[in-house]
C-alpha cells in the first residue's frame, strides 16, 4: 500500500512529463526531458521555503497537506473499488482547495487563480452527468460494480460514447497547457500557485502526480475496465498522448469561452441522458 | 522550525504509516483504518521530509515580504 502510494506519485509526475515532452514534440520544440516534473519537485523541496507576509498561514500550509491527503483518499477509493461518487466528490473538494491556495497567499495572481478555479467548477457539471449515464446502464455507482459490468457487457466507452467524451472533457479540464487550463494561464504568471514555492510547492506538484495518475487510472477503469497493471498503464498513456494532442493543437481558451464551451457539453449529455430515459 | 522539530515530526509520521500497514497485514485493523492513517500521516510525512533536508545551514536568502 505504502510501495503503491509512492508509485503511483512518481507514476502521475512521470505522466505530466510525458505530457509536456509529446505536446513539445507536436509543436516541432525539443521539450524537456520526461522526468522534468519528478526533477521540478525534488527541485522545489530543496529551495528556500517561507509564507509570504500577507498569507493567511495556516490556511497557506493546510492546503498543500490537504491537496495532498484527498487525492491519497481517491487512490484508494479507485484501487479498492469504491464509490464513485466519493471519487467525484474528492475531484469537487480539489476545486476547494485550489480556491483555498490562491486566496491563502493574499497575491493578486494567487486570488484571480482561485476565483478562476472556482469559475472552472462547471468542468464538474458534465461529471455529474457522466455518472447519471453510467447509473443508467450499470444500475450501480460502485467502482468494482461497474468493472463487473463491463467484464460480463463490454466497455462502457462503446456502450455510452457520448459520457466518455464527457469524462474525457473533465479530464482535459485538469491537464495543464490544456484549452481549459485557465486556472494556470500565463498572464497570472502561475494562476492559484504563484506563490507556493519552495518545499510548499514540492506538495503541490506530489498532489499533482497522484491527481494525474488517479484520473488516468478512474477514466480507464470506469469506461475500459481492470485489466494487469502493465495493460492500465499502457491504456493510461494512450489516453494522456490523446489528451496532449488536443492540448498542443488547441489555444487557451478565455474564461467565458472555456464556460461556454463546457456548460455547452453539459447541454448536451442532458439532452442525451433524457433521450436515454425516454427510450428505456 | 527546527531542523530537529521537522525531522522528529517526518519521522512519526512515517512510523504511524509503518505502524498501520504492519497492523493491516496483521490483520489487527482492517484496510479502511490504515487507508485513513495515510491519508493524514503520507502529506505530513512528504512536507516535513522535504522541509527537513532543505532546511539550510548557511546564510538565508532575502524573503519576499508580500505586496
């Protein structure tokens, strides 16, 4: 469990690496090298480290331990096959606690990263639809249960295609240089992280690493299945290459475009869910 | 802190993860416990780990002092 936890960190940071070498690549740069984000955090962890003067700081300190204690929760939650709600509750409670991390450093950038986290919450409605979807065919919104459907039903992907792109648009929303990133956008410098730096930043890229590799993993699971550990990860890294190729081709969009575009999805998958509902 | 304070504090908590795996395997807490162990004690073992090796010897930089 112990060996799984740390695994799964280096896994998700190995993955982020990945991320920015194939989106360097497409757009014709060499990139840093695949194990630039494992490097940036034993980086972080060796530079000086205080709290700015105008942080609130228990606030700027709780939530780097915080950000790095729920997505533990949600690696157990995925890998002992528990609700799926909980895991989409823990992904809402991220939400928070980017809020939290902006706000808490009582920088400008810090709190437009924070009040842009907030802005980008709607990433979450066509998460509640995608479980309303899965509700629908798998009667259940366990984990395990959903894998069992599928062993005995076929993948979900091919059963509820238009919720898996939902998902896949949520996942999107949380990779960074992605069309949604606008909680990290440059002209904030570093969005709601600006000024977590030093060993506060080394927990927030660690929350990183298990975020990644937690919501790789879920996204896999839920509409592809269990398979041997070697199958997930290949499964993984064929959906985190996917994602970089949308992230490379695509610009950032602002913040009111990158709304519309998800409350448009949201839009959609009701519509879907009600036709659903109505056939069956 | 102290760089004794942040290796003391990094050090219990990597005891209390120890501590709950060995009880799980045991079989004297079941899974959910030790899970809830680390998800308190793995963040403070990472930040008070990192705080205790980076904590300098020498001369401090200049810190930020906020807007």
């Amino acid at each position: 469990m112990i060996g799984y936890l740390v695994s799964a960190t280096f896994t998700g940071l190995l993955m982020l690496g990945i991320h920015r070498k194939v989106i360097a690549r497409i757009q014709k740069r060499p990139g840093p090298p695949i194990w630039q984000e494992i490097l940036h955090t034993l980086k972080f962890s060796f530079k000086s480290t205080w709290v700015p003067a105008t942080a609130s700081r228990t606030l700027f300190i709780a939530v780097v331990l915080i950000g790095i204690g729920i997505w533990c929760a949600a690696l157990f939650v995925v890998t002992e096959g528990g609700s799926v709600l909980i895991l989409f509750g823990i992904y809402m409670l991220h939400k928070i606690v980017e809020h939290g991390y902006g706000l808490s450093s009582g920088s400008p950038y810090g709190k437009f990263g924070g009040v842009r986290s907030v802005i980008s919450a709607t990433s979450e409605i066509p998460l509640f639809v995608t479980i309303a979807a899965i509700y629908l065919f798998t009667h259940s919104l366990i984990i395990s249960d959903i894998v069992a459907y599928q062993a005995v039903h076929g993948p979900l992907l091919l059963s509820v295609p238009p919720a898996a792109v939902a998902m896949y648009l949520v996942l999107l929303s949380k990779m960074p240089y992605g069309p949604f990133s606008i909680v990290e956008s440059k002209e904030l410098v570093s969005g709601y992280k600006t000024e977590h730096f030093g060993v506060w930043r080394a927990g927030l890229e660690v929350c990183n690493g298990l975020k990644t590799y937690v919501l790789l993993y879920a996204a896999v699971l839920i509409f592809i299945g269990q398979f041997p550990i070697w199958a997930m990860l290949a499964l993984m890294l064929a959906l985190l290459v996917s994602l970089s190729f949308v992230c490379a081709l695509s610009p950032m969009l602002s913040p009111y475009d990158s709304v519309t575009v998800q409350t448009l999805a949201t839009a959609f998958m009701i519509v879907y869910i009600i036709a659903l509902v109505v056939m069956a | 802190m102290r760089r004794e304070t942040a290796f003391k504090v990094m050090s219990a908590a990597a005891l209390a993860c120890i501590a709950a795996w060995t009880a799980m395997i045991a079989g004297w807490i079941p899974a959910f416990a030790a899970m809830a162990v680390f998800i308190v004690a793995f963040p403070v073992f990472v930040i008070f780990l990192a705080l205790w090796w980076m904590y300098s010897q020498g001369k401090e930089d200049i810190p930020f002092i906020g807007y």
